[in-house]
C-alpha cells in the first residue's frame, strides 16, 4: 500500500509584505549611501567628511525610512478595520441580505447559484465577517497590513544596506573611492535585486538588471552634482 505524502505549497503572496518593506529598505540604503558618498567624495571632500556624512545620512534614513513606512501601513491597517467594521454590522443589521451578497460573488467566480447558496451559508456559519473580508473586501490574514513589522523592517534592511558602501569608506580612499564604491554598491544591488527577484518568484535577470540601471543612474547624477558644486566652490 502506498503511502500518502503530505502535500505541501508554499505561495509567494504570503511575504509580500516584509520582503517589499526589507528590499526597498535595503534597496534605499545602498542606493542613497552611495550616492551620497560619492557625491561627497566628487566635491573634494576629505576621508573623514565622507565618513561623516555616510554616517548621517544611515541614521536619518533608516529613521525615515522607519517612519515612513509604520504610517503608510498604519493608514492601510486603520482602512482595513474601518471596512471590517463596517461588513461586521452590516452582517448583524441584515444577514440575509449579506449571504445573498456573498453567494452572488461565489456565483460569478463560477459556480451555480444553488452550490454558491451553499457555500455562503457554511462559510457564514464559520465565521461571516471572514468570509466577507476575503472574499468581498480582499483582506486576509496572510496579507493583512503590519505597521510594527514594515517599519522595524525597512529600518533593519536600510541599515544594513547602508553599511556595506560605508565599510568601503573606512578602507579606501583617495581617487579609488569613488570608481570602488561605485562598482561595489551597483553589485550589491545587482544581488539584492536577484535575490528579492527569486524570492518573489520572478525572473532574477530582470529584477537585477532593473534595479542595477536605476542605481547607476542615481549615482552618476550625484556625482555630477558633486563634481559641479565642488569646482564652483
């Protein structure tokens, strides 16, 4: 007799929100680092400016970066529990009305209208204000918003980003900086872009490639201005 083998599927929608917070945390912080470093460094500045400067612009984007993204999530959390709010008493006022709702949502995903009657009636008797936020608002527990959990993320991975072109300040310097952190970073970018490509289920190429173009031109428009505000002074 065979054996029956436990089947199991992991979906990528169930990390869609910390991996967004993590890699545009990272993504953020490798980018607006660099960029910073060598904007600086294209002005003339000194090892230790630089360094400075790098330092600074880590702890207030990480910060930003922390705020930001607790309040933009905060928002879509406080919008999902006004919309449940609302279909929790809208079941209690009318529950009659609300399964007609729902089995007519069943109905045009495909099913006949006597299975959709059925089905509405045994979901509502689990539990209706799930079935209705699935269902008819989209919400679920797997993708329902985390303010604490986006912010301590995006802080987490800008931080970490932000150091790996800020290590390179402390062992180069001079003409090598730039061209050095320049290269390097557009590597990290190229790796972060694949792995978060990957693990979102898309093609790693592209996601690499889109983030590394994207990056390049960031920091070649710093250093511009860089190189421009440092000659005029």
């Amino acid at each position: 007799m065979a054996s029956k083998r436990h089947h199991k599927e992991h979906h990528n929608t169930s990390r869609i929100g910390w991996l967004r917070a993590a890699v545009l945390g990272a993504n953020d912080g490798i980018v607006s680092t660099a960029s910073l470093i060598v904007g600086v460094a294209a002005a003339g500045a000194n090892q230790q400016t630089i360094l400075l400067s790098g330092v600074a612009g880590l702890v207030a984007g990480a910060m930003s970066m922390a705020a930001g993204e607790y309040v933009s999530v905060h928002s879509q959390a406080d919008a999902e529990n006004a919309d449940l709010s609302v279909e929790q008493q809208e079941i209690h006022d009318d529950p009659a009305a609300e399964l007609r709702e729902l089995a007519s949502i069943y109905v045009k995903r495909g099913l006949s209208p006597v299975l959709a009657q059925q089905v509405a009636e045994q979901l509502s008797a689990h539990d209706a204000l799930a079935a209705h936020a699935r269902d008819e608002l989209g919400i679920t527990a797997e993708q329902a918003a985390r303010p604490i959990q986006a912010a301590s993320s995006s802080a987490t991975s800008f931080t970490v980003g932000a150091a790996l072109p800020l290590l390179l300040v402390v062992f180069v310097s001079g003409a090598t900086l730039i061209p050095v952190v320049s290269v390097a970073s557009l590597v990290f970018l190229a790796l972060l872009g694949a792995v978060a490509a990957r693990a979102g289920g898309a093609d790693m190429v592209k996601g690499a490639a889109r983030v590394t173009f994207w990056s390049a031109l960031a920091m070649a428009v710093t250093a511009g201005v860089g190189a421009l505000f440092g000659t005029a002074a």
